[in-house]
C-alpha cells in the first residue's frame, strides 16, 4: 500500500498540452505527465519556480477521468490569486511546470463503489465531480447518478456544454442546474439558492435514494449542503465532502 | 528550474520566517472536513482517555470545564498549503488532562477520536510538555462546529490535519497506528518544518 503512496510524492514534469477557456473566469488546463493512474476525485499538488528560486505550491482537482489521454485541470481565476493568474494569463502550450500526485483517497468514486451517486457541486466544487461523472459513463453506465450543479449564471457553469450533451443522451444521468444570479433557461433546472427545499425537489424528481453522496465547494456551499442532505434523512456516513477555501 | 513566465508573491520578510516550506499565508480560516458537520451535543459530549479499549477516565462537558485551563497563541499549517498567523486557543493542556486522570501515559503513542468517525495518530511525547491541548475555545469564544466544536485536539507544530476536530477522546495504542489520512497516502508525523505532507515524503 505505501509503494504507489510513495511513488504519488515524488515531483515530476508536467507539460502543458492545451489551455482550453471553460467560463470567464475559469480555464482547462490539458497536461502529459508521468503519474499513476489517479481515482475520480483526487487532486494533485503543483509546483511554480520564479527565476530568483521562490517557489508557489497548490492543490488542484483533476477534472478528467482516470486513464484519459491527458490530464486536465480547471482552474479558476482567483481576484488577488498569486497562482492562478498564471495559468489564466501565463501558461501556453509547451510549457512545464512540476506536479505531483494523485493525492486523496476518500473522495474518490470507482466503479466498484456502486450507486445510485449524488453529486452535488458548487462553482469551481464540479471539478472532481466532473471526474467522477466522466468515469461513470465510461466504466460504469449502468449506474446512475444525479449532478446537482448550482453556479452564479449560466455563462459561468464549467463543462456547460458536456454537462448538457450528456443529459440530452444518457438515460443515467441526470443533470439539475441552479443559477443564483441569474433566471433558469429550462423548466427542469431552477434558479435559487441550493438549500433544503430546493434539494427536497430535486431528489423527490429522481425518486432515487443515494448510495453515497459527494458534495464539493465553497465551504459556505458544503455546510449547507450536507446539512440538508442529513436532515433529509441521506446518512451522514454516506456524504463525502470537500471543501474549497484560502487563497490561489 | 524557473517556470517561464512565473513570478509569483514571495511573502515579506517576517511571514517568509514564519512560513514553513510549500505553505502561503492565508487570513481566513479555511475549514477542511471529509463529510458533514456532526452535531455534537454538550448535555452528551464525553471525552474519554482509552488503553485500547479500556476506558481509563471520562469527563462530562461541565467536568471537562472545571479542569485547569491553558491558553496558545501561535501559528498553524494545513497540508492544503494555508497557513494562518497569530491564532489563540484556550482549552485543556494535555499535561493537566493526564494529571486529573492520574496516569503516566501506558503507552508512547495514540490515537485522537473523533465523533464523525475520524481518527489521527500522535505520538504521545508531541502532546505532554505543553505541546498539545483539548481546544474548546478560539478567538475568544466558544470552538465553532465547522471548526470542531464543542472540543478539538491541538497540536500547533504538526499539520493541522493531526488537530482532529470533534474530539471525543484519545486512545493510546502499543504501536504508532496510522488513522483515516494517514491511511489514505498522509505521512505517519506531519512536520510541516520538515514538509511531511505524503507518505514518501522525508
């Protein structure tokens, strides 16, 4: 167990393949770089170097699916960011940078694990859920899954357009969005705050009870989230969460 | 070797001091939690000293209330790479806890227990010797949930991830057990001094 573990520390080259806009203020970022194959969910540590030496480190979620032919990462552009701008303003195809991973094993998705999988994301929170979606449809389509997706406006929802193809074509999955700042576009999607009646609504139109549930984003969004999802009667051992915060 | 193109934000001169390698300042308080926040009553809360399964002392909220009282003022880091100056804590001193129960430690390693299923490893003697306290207090005022209340473990010089939230007490162990992260690919100690983030690390 601690050989891949040992092996996930160690620092490799990471070359930058493809930058991808997603939203104003969020890019993919397509990388080839040595790693094992990570879990759906997992992260990876990176590592900038300035000339005088000074180096900037962060975690990001991988966004595509365990053995995709690149890696990608979304990175949103942080106000006030010392990393983030780099990838948004910097970073080009051919460039490289150190990285080092897969990090994370609990919340991961496998196809072992089964479902019915709720997946509830807020913001930039779809990333690792977007790998775990990816997977799903890949190794296991049987399984189904629901992907709650509240962002501010429709503009700023990550993987829009995958997001609404796969809706459109996989009778598995099935997609709800929350706009917060901005009216629906659609009678099955909605725009409020993602809060216990509103989660009430949406699982009550799934008719599905979760096997596990993952929740991702702002901690504001993940203490809401899985409080309802508790009072809803989802068992509290059943929801994994991650909770993005500080700065980038 | 430079990445092209990167500048970044060195810290200023005292932060750079302060901050151990890999790790930015943050102001805010992040918080980090596998799952949901559990509801920990006080009318309920009891912390517990274990040798393995054997309780060795229990204290109710108002017993564990009335023990000696210490307070910390310092810094800490995350292995998600924040670190935050200046925090103050207020709780129980580990040294006071194993007085009250009257023991000597039976053992040179333990596990901290949390209500929501979580576990951490620490070696005993990075608790004794004011190292280490059960925080019921930060900033002031009572431990907020989000932030592990009614009662966390603090543990300032190793990565906060070994400050386990929810604490409901600490068991020692014969050997130096792995918990839930150090399972899952965290490193055994987590000196962040020594950037023990994963195992394989140094």
């Amino acid at each position: 167990m601690s050989a891949p573990f040992a092996e996930a520390s160690r620092w490799r080259e990471a070359l930058i393949e493809r930058v991808v806009r997603q939203t104003p203020r969020v890019v993919s970022v397509f990388l080839r770089a040595p790693l094992a194959e990570h879990q759906a969910g997992q992260h990876v540590d990176i590592r900038l170097t300035a000339p005088d030496g000074y180096q900037a480190q962060r975690s990001y979620s991988v966004a595509s699916a365990p053995g995709a032919a690149a890696i990608e990462l979304a990175i949103e552009r942080l106000d006030d960011g010392e990393v983030s701008p780099y990838f948004h303003e910097v970073a080009r195809p051919g460039d490289s940078f150190e990285l080092r991973g897969p990090i994370g094993g609990h919340f991961v998705w496998r196809p072992e694990d089964g479902g019915p999988i709720l997946l509830v994301g807020g913001g930039s929170g779809i990333v690792p859920l977007m790998a775990m979606e990816r997977h799903r449809a890949a190794r296991a389509p049987q399984v189904e899954a629901l992907l709650v997706y509240s962002a501010r406006s429709f503009e700023e929802l990550i993987f829009r357009d995958e997001l609404l193809e796969r809706r459109a074509r996989d009778g598995a999955f099935r997609l709800v969005t929350t706009t917060t700042r901005e009216p629906r576009r659609t009678a099955v999607d909605f725009d409020r705050r993602l809060d216990r009646t509103l989660l009430r609504e949406i699982l009550a139109g799934w008719g599905r009870a979760p096997r596990q549930a993952y929740v991702c984003g702002s901690n504001a969004f993940v203490e809401a989230v899985t409080a309802a999802l508790v009072a809803e009667g989802v068992a509290a051992r059943s929801i994994r969460a991650e909770r993005y915060g500080g700065a980038a | 070797m430079a990445t092209r193109g990167f500048f970044g934000r060195p810290p200023g001169k005292d932060a750079a001091r302060r901050l151990p390698p890999g790790q930015y300042e943050t102001r805010d308080f992040p918080v980090l939690s596998m799952g949901p926040t559990p509801q920990v009553e006080l009318a309920t809360w009891r912390f517990t000293l274990r040798e393995g399964a054997r309780p060795i002392a229990s204290w109710s909220w108002p017993e564990f209330e009335a023990l000696p009282r210490t307070a910390w003022r310092g810094d800490i880091h995350c292995v998600t790479k924040w670190s935050k100056f200046d925090t103050q804590w207020e709780g129980v001193d580990i040294d006071a806890l194993f007085a009250a129960a009257g023991i000597a430690p039976p053992t040179a390693f333990l596990l901290a227990e949390s209500y929501d299923g979580y576990d951490t490893n620490v070696p005993v003697a990075d608790l004794t010797g004011g190292r280490g306290m059960i925080a019921t207090r930060y900033d002031g005022a009572p431990l907020a949930p989000e932030h592990g209340g009614p009662a966390r473990l603090l543990v300032p010089h190793l990565y906060f991830w070994k400050s386990a939230k929810w604490v409901k007490g600490l068991r020692f162990t014969p050997r130096n057990e792995a918990g839930f992260w150090e399972l899952r690919g965290y490193h055994l100690y987590g000196d962040p001094w020594r950037e023990q983030r994963y195992t394989g690390d140094p």
